[in-house]
C-alpha cells in the first residue's frame, strides 16, 4: 500500500503536469492567432484595395518550423488562373521565405525578402502541380515559429 505523502507527491506531479501542458497549449493558440490575424490583415488589405482576389481556404495551410528548417506543400493550379500565394508567421519570427515550383522543377516565383510575409504569384499555362517551399529563415523561439501560408485566385 503506498503512503499518504506519496499520493501526494504523485498529485502534486499530475497537477504540475497539466498546468504546464494547458500553458503549452495556451502558447501555441496564442501564436496560431497571432498567423491567422496576420494572414487576415493581407487578405483585408487586398479586399480594401479592390483587388479582386478570393481567398481559397481549404488551400490554407499552417505548421511549426524550426529556425533554419524548411518544409514543402504542393497544390494542383489550373491552367489561365491567377494565384498568389502569401505567408505569415508569428510574432517570434521575422523573416520567411516562399519558393514556387512546377512539376518539373522550374523555378517559377521567390520571395527571399528579409520580411514576414512573402508573397509569390503565379499564372499557369496548363493544370498542374507546384510545389511551395517554405523555409523559416529567422525564429526567435527555441521551440519554433508558427507560419500560415494562404493561397489566393483572382476573380
């Protein structure tokens, strides 16, 4: 039979645990907020000027990357349409880079700007894969940054 002092110890531990996994998860609502309000000031920045794009929301996509790290996402675009595609990330990071390439690897657009939210554009001339390479280039966090990446058509 274990002893009072060490159920106690075993709760003081599970209790501990939990606060420092609710403040985790604190922290990285906070971050995702803090894309998703960035991600949505470009797109109201475009919608106030009249620009004529539509934001594709089931393209959007979200992730953690570590400073220096990068990851890939790739979209089917149709041929005449005009995508561009935008970046964000958390106020921990300060500079994000996007890269757009076809099926075959052609370089297509970058966005290698020392800012935060890069913006490549696209018009294809058929239907095809491109494949976004996103790659954060400075995170302050030890943990990661949280980016965003939307994809936008014009009407």
């Amino acid at each position: 039979m274990r002893s009072l002092s060490t159920v106690r110890s075993g709760i003081r531990s599970t209790l501990a645990l939990l606060t420092l996994l609710s403040t985790a998860a604190v922290f990285a609502d906070k971050y995702d907020d803090q894309v998703r309000d960035n991600l949505q000031s470009r797109y109201d920045y475009w919608h106030n000027r009249g620009g004529g794009w539509n934001q594709l929301p089931n393209l959007r996509d979200t992730d953690l990357l570590d400073d220096g790290d990068y990851t890939t996402v790739t979209y089917t675009l149709l041929k005449g349409n005009s995508y561009k595609i935008v970046g964000a990330c958390d106020n921990q990071c300060s500079d994000l880079n996007l890269e757009l390439r076809d099926n075959n690897n052609n370089l297509i657009d970058n966005d290698t700007a020392d800012d935060d939210i890069p913006i490549v554009e696209v018009t294809p001339a058929r239907d095809g894969k491109f494949t976004l390479k996103i790659s954060m280039r400075d995170c302050s966090s030890s943990v990661g940054c949280v980016y965003g990446v939307d994809v936008y058509r014009a009407r």
